[in-house]
C-alpha cells in the first residue's frame, strides 16, 4: 500500500489548519464576542483505536496503515482545529464490504479495512500508473472519513441541518477537503469513486431510489461542482472535459460560497483559534 498518504495528509494538516486558523482570525470582534457568549470547552479529542479484525487476512495491512499513520494524521488535524465535548473513536474494522460507518451508541468511526481494495480496482480501472491510482486510492479514503466525520460531528455537537443527514456529512467532507486547499484532489477521488460505484451500474432499482443517500450520480456532480465552484479559473478543466454540465456550472461558485459560510457559521463555537 502507498506511502504517499503520510505526506499528503501532513501537508494537508498544516494548510486546513492555517486556513481554519485565518478564518477565525477574519472573524473580527463581532464573532469574538458571540464565541465568548457561549465558550465551547474541550473535553475530547479525536482517537485512534486498535483495528477490529476478524481474522489474519488484514493484519499485516492493518499493521501498515497504523505505520504510515492514514488515521492518526487524519485525527491530528482535526484535533488541532476542533474543539469537542468528548472523545470520538477512530478506527479501521473488517466488515465484508467497501464502506465506513460512524456508530453513535460508542461515538466511533469504523472505517472498513476492505476499502482499500475496492478503491484500488475502482481506480485501476481508470488510471494508467501505480502513482495515479495510490493518490486516488488516498483521496478517496481521506473523503470517506471526513464524510464520517460529519456524522460524528452533527451528532456529538448536535448540529442543526435540514435535508438529509447524508448530504449534510458530504458537505462536511467537501467543505473541510476543499477549503483546506490541496484536498481538492482528494474531493475529485470521492467524486470519481461516486461516478464509478458499481453498485449503480446497470438499471437503477426502487432501493437506489428510496436510499438514505443521494444517488452516487449526484453525489459525484455535487462535489465536482463544489471543487469547480472553488475557484472556476484553476479548475476550468472539470467544465472543458465535462466533468460538469454547463447549465450546473454556473451555479457552483455561490454552492461553494454558501458551503464555506455555512460551516463556518456551524461550527464556529467550536473552532480552536
Ligand atoms: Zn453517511
């Protein structure tokens, strides 16, 4: 497995944290005053777990994603921008499937082991070199826990939101890996995962439909349109290639705007300056 997650998710820890940092700064005294009207205390942080495996099969893989830290700089950076009311577990599990939860009766996210696989063959199916594929393997998994994340975050800080819950984690997801420049391309292999997801290959069924989550479709349009929508000159590409329509396009500079103010606005409580 790659070892380019290490420094990725280092160099991304030190610039999502400068960003939130600024942010809090740019605030100026009328946020300062409202932070102080209700000062959020930390009582916890994010932590990484011992792996649940149900037998030998993902022990050694287990063992080098614990070396090459994928969860422990994830926990790093949120730990240093985050302030929580309590712990949140943190955790790679073997659970039969490509997939991540966020359980609420432990306040724990298990991030399944078997993901590692069913991205790399997504992936290899769609990028030439061994470097393509490990960077998108890597964007894709950081996608996968801030999407948890969010869970964790709505519930232990009971964040108000309308819609679904699942698009409001997306939003966390898109909102923390964009804003945190350089997680851009981690948002294109969430995306890219979403436009490739086997599960709505064939003729889509009434389960599809009635699903907790948005169509993987839309989920890839969405974050597409939000990187797009983050800066259109540097990512004018994503709309020459058609990654996005014309008639979406257009609105996805005020989709990324209202993501940005939005979470800042949510979270500002709970933000260490
Ligand atoms: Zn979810």
């Amino acid at each position: 497995m790659s070892r380019s997650i290490g420094a990725h998710a280092r160099r991304f820890t030190l610039i999502a944290f400068a960003a939130l940092s600024m942010a809090a700064c740019e605030d100026g005294p009328a946020a300062a005053e409202s932070a102080s009207a209700r000062p959020a205390q930390d009582h916890g942080d994010f932590k990484v777990l011992p792996a649940v495996l149900e037998d030998d099969e993902y022990t050694e893989l287990a063992e080098q994603l614990s070396e090459e830290r994928w969860l422990e700089d994830v926990a790093d950076v949120l730990n240093e921008s985050l302030i929580l009311p309590r712990d949140i577990g943190l955790r790679f599990a073997q659970c039969g499937e490509n997939n991540a939860y966020y359980v609420p009766e432990d306040h724990e996210i298990q991030v399944c082991i078997e993901m590692f696989e069913g991205e790399r063959e997504t992936f290899a199916a769609y990028y030439d070199t061994e470097e393509e594929i490990e960077d998108a393997v890597n964007g894709s998994f950081l996608f996968t826990v801030f999407h948890e994340v969010g869970h964790a975050l709505i519930d232990v800080l009971e964040i108000p939101f309308t819609g679904r819950e699942e698009d409001a984690a997306d939003s966390l997801a898109a909102w923390w890996l964009i804003d945190g420049d350089d997680g851009e391309e981690s948002a294109i292999s969430g995306a890219l995962s979403f436009y490739t997801d086997p599960d709505e290959a064939g003729e889509l069924e009434e389960s599809d439909f009635s699903d907790e989550h948005s169509l993987s479709q839309q989920r890839y349009y969405t974050l597409t349109c939000l990187v797009y929508g983050s800066d259109t000159e540097k990512y004018a590409n994503l709309l020459e290639e058609e990654w996005l329509t014309e008639e979406r396009a257009e609105q996805c500079p005020a989709e990324f705007q209202r993501l940005t103010s939005t979470w800042y606005t949510l979270l500002d409580a709970h933000l260490k300056e």
